[in-house]
C-alpha cells in the first residue's frame, strides 16, 4: 500500500526502455562502495530528499 497515487501508462516519448544499474566495474576498477546498497533505503533517502526540496519551495 503506497500513501501516493500510482498510475501505470504506456512509456512517453523519451523514456527509457529499460534501465540499468550495475555498480560492480565501478567497485573493482575504484574500489568504490555506494553510500546506499538497499533499494528500500535507495527510494526512502531519495523520496526524503524530494520531500525537502518541495518544503523549501513552499516558504
């Protein structure tokens, strides 16, 4: 259960038909960690942000 409205379409001009994320070449050629390596804890930090940014926009 989502606390937003969720509405599934047909992609709009421009988007994407797959996206990708693979960290692992980054890891080995950089040994680079990511900060965030949960995808829960990916969406809840990045909605948070866009919370902010709308708080910061309404004053």
């Amino acid at each position: 259960m989502t606390d937003f409205d969720v509405r599934i379409g047909d992609r709009r001009p421009g988007d994407a038909v797959a996206i990708v994320a693979e960290a692992e070449r980054c890891r080995k050629e950089f040994s680079w960690e990511p900060r965030y390596d949960d995808l829960r804890q990916i969406v809840t930090h990045a909605l948070n942000w866009e919370k902010k940014l709308v708080g910061r926009n309404r004053q």
